[in-house]
C-alpha cells in the first residue's frame, strides 16, 4: 500500500506539469481507496471464514467425544449382561442407565451433526464472498497500473481502459454481498 502512494504522489506531481491529466490523477486516488477497501473486506471475510473452520472442528470434536462415551456406555452396557452376578436386579438397572446414557449421547450427535453441517455451509459462503472480494481486487489493482500508464504516456486511452477495469473490479466485488448459499 505504501508503494501505490508514493506511485500516486509522483504521478500527481507529473500531473502538474500537464494540468489536462488532472482527472487521471483523481481517478487514480479513487482507484486507491476503492483497492483498500475491498482488501480490507477480503482480508476480513478470510478472517470470518478462519474462525468458522476453528468452529466446526471443535464441533466435530465434540461430536467425535459424544460418540466416544456412547460406545463406552453401550460397551459398558453389554458387558453388564455377561457378568455373573448375585443380584440380577441391580445389574438390570445399571444396564438400563448405560442404554439410557448411550441413547442419550446419540441423540445428542444428530444435533451436533446438524450444527457442524450449518457452520461447513456458513463457512462456504465466507470463502466464496472473500473469493469475490479478491478478484475485484485483482481488478482494481489493474486498473490502477492501467490509469497510471495514462499519467506516463499521455494517452487517454488507458484512462478509459483503466476505468472500464475499475468498474468490474467493483462489480465482482460488490457482487460479494448478494452471493448466498
């Protein structure tokens, strides 16, 4: 970014000597925002995207340790049953409470399931709209070496080229905020 000002501020000093290429020069400060904008709106929607990904792995984790304890619990179930043992009924009632926690635990994962599978699609879209974000970057950053080259050579023609550029690179990047899963 520190190289596109001092870039901006030598082409503005050249933009002195022919006043005819002042708007050049303006579009090209414009263009420089508008390139830190949407940087900005990429670098922080990769950052969302980040902590969505941490978050489906602790919820898969979590998943994973609600399916550990309930193969525990129905093992710890069956093995109740083979045991011999003076008192039938309380082995009975504690393979009726390890079924009943396994079941529990079970019914836990379906919830979890769903939920990691909601944060893996909140975490699609983020990627896609930073990937939106990105390329109108790409577009922007053109259209400003574009612009600039119209400040170098004189001609107009790469201001228009430049401008023509810098309006996809706005497109796709606004086009970030209508993409939905």
């Amino acid at each position: 970014m520190a190289d596109e000002l001092t870039e901006l501020q030598e082409q503005a000093e050249h933009g002195r000597e022919r006043p005819d290429l002042a708007p050049v020069s303006l579009t090209m400060a414009v263009l420089a925002v508008l390139v830190a904008t949407v940087s900005l709106l990429g670098h922080r929607t990769h950052t969302e995207e980040i902590i969505l990904q941490n978050k489906i792995t602790d919820q898969w984790a979590y998943y994973q340790a609600k399916n550990i304890r309930r193969h525990t619990d129905e093992l710890f179930a069956d093995l109740a049953s083979v045991v011999a043992t003076k008192d039938a009924e309380a082995v009975a009632k504690l393979q009726e409470k390890y079924r009943a926690e396994a079941d529990r635990y079970k019914d836990e994962q379906k919830d979890l399931d769903k939920e990691a599978r909601e944060t893996e699609k909140e975490t699609e879209l983020a990627r896609r709209k930073a990937d939106r974000f990105d390329l109108g970057e790409v577009f922007l950053e053109i259209a400003l070496v574009i612009t600039s080259i119209a400040l170098l050579s004189g001609r107009r023609i790469f201001w228009h080229l430049g401008m023509l550029i810098a309006a996809a690179g706005i497109v796709v990047a606004a086009s970030a905020w209508i993409v939905r899963s």
